[in-house]
C-alpha cells in the first residue's frame, strides 16, 4: 500500500482554497492508495477546510504531535507538560502573539485574536487542561525574527522541539516532527512506500523521512535540496505517482 502525505498551508490549501486539479488528483489516488496531512495545525485547524471536498485518510497533526485515522481516532501523541507551556508563554506572549494546541482545541489568551484559525479564548493557562498539550505556535511577524526565535528555543529548551513555518514557529515536543511521525505512520498502517509533498522549512524532516519526496520549484533553495522531485503541484506530484 502507498500513502502521499501533504503539508495543508501553501501546498494543499491556498487562498482560494484547493486547487480542483489537485483535488481531482487526489479523489483518483485514493481509490487504490492513501492520501492524508501532515501539518502544523491541529485537526480543528484543517477540518473545516475540507469538508464536502477531500476526505483524508489519515491526519498527522501539529508537526508530528498527534496521528489520526481518518474518523479522527488518535492513533499515537506526544504532548508537552504544563511547566513548559508555561515557561515559553511567558516567554513570548508579550513581544508576539501565542496560541496553544490542546484538547484538540487551538487556545488564545488575546481576545482580537491575528491568527485566522478558530480560536477558543481562556484568561489564563491555568485554564487549560494538563493533559493533551500537543503543542505552541507562536506568531513572529516576520520570517527572519521566526528563524532567530526558532534557533533561540532550540538551544535554551531541551524538552521541546522548534520549527520554523515562514512567519510562524510550531513548538512540539522533543522527539516529535512531521519526519518522525511518517516514521510511525508507516509502520502503525504497515505502509510499503510513503511520499511526501511539503513547500516550507518544517517540512524538510518530512521530505528527508518519505521513500520519496516533493517540494515546487518555488519553495525556498534549503527545501528543494532536500526534496527527491521538484513539482509545480499536487497533481503533478501524483501524475509521477502513478507513472513508476
């Protein structure tokens, strides 16, 4: 069995939403294989987005945190401890915007919340559950303040794992990235071959864990370096799919 594992934003999800060619390519694929995310949105953060157009056949959510089949059953997570959570919202609420994963939920301590994704707002951490924190992001504005923030968590913090998307940071647990959970995936759906197709930085555990990969020409220089095949889309990627 073959499975294509997607990034959601800028590869997948556009402005405009999915691309029909894709979308097609993808109805046509998972008729004999597997097609699914692997994003660093929570499942909230992807579900509405495809409803009455692609039903994946697995979620692998918040870079690698969490995998889900697809009637949404976790089938492996990883989650931060409360402490930590803590400690790097402090940190950072007050210089940039910070929301956090948990309970399957996107939280936010500002209440004109910048993020477009549905948020829940609570007015303390405290006010979140222990258990299930898959994970942060943080939104730094600007890609290279999002690169020196992402060096910066990295080295100070040993239980967690940064990963820079654009403007964004996704903060996980150590152990856990979107490479590591295809990784797990094959094995948990005893996979013979896995791709995957990602456009930013934090795909590249991705690219470098598939049996084969895909980024766009587009994409930044550091990604296309480690992608197997460069593609103009999904669909693209897919056409060379069913060619070998």
């Amino acid at each position: 069995m073959k499975a294509l594992a997607s990034d959601f934003d800028g590869t997948l999800y556009f402005e405009n939403g999915v691309k029909e060619d894709d979308r097609k390519a993808i109805l046509a694929f998972q008729k004999h294989h597997l097609f699914g995310l692997c994003t660093g949105r929570p499942l909230i953060g992807v579900q509405h987005y495809l409803e009455n157009c692609i039903q994946p056949d697995f979620y692998i959510v918040s870079s690698g945190a969490c995998i889900l089949d697809k009637e949404g059953h976790v089938l492996y997570e990883q989650t931060l401890s409360k402490a930590i959570t803590k400690t790097i919202y402090e940190q950072y609420h007050e210089k940039a915007e910070v929301s956090i994963q948990a309970d399957f939920r996107i939280y936010t301590l500002v209440q004109n919340s910048q993020i477009p994704l549905a948020q829940t707002y609570v007015e303390s951490i405290d006010c979140i559950g222990d258990d299930h924190i898959f994970g942060l992001s943080i939104n730094a504005v600007n890609e290279k303040q999002a690169k020196q923030w992402t060096y910066d968590l990295n080295a100070t913090y040993k239980e967690i794992m940064a990963f820079q998307n654009k403007e964004y940071i996704d903060i996980v647990k150590r152990g856990c990235s979107k490479g590591e959970a295809i990784k797990k995936l094959k094995s948990l759906l005893h996979l013979d071959y896995v791709y995957g197709i990602g456009d930013s930085y934090n795909d590249i555990p991705m690219l470098e864990s598939a049996d084969c990969s895909f980024t766009f020409y587009d994409s930044p220089e550091i990604v296309q370096k480690e992608a197997t095949h460069l593609v103009s889309s999904i669909c693209e990627a897919i056409e060379r799919i069913e060619r070998e």
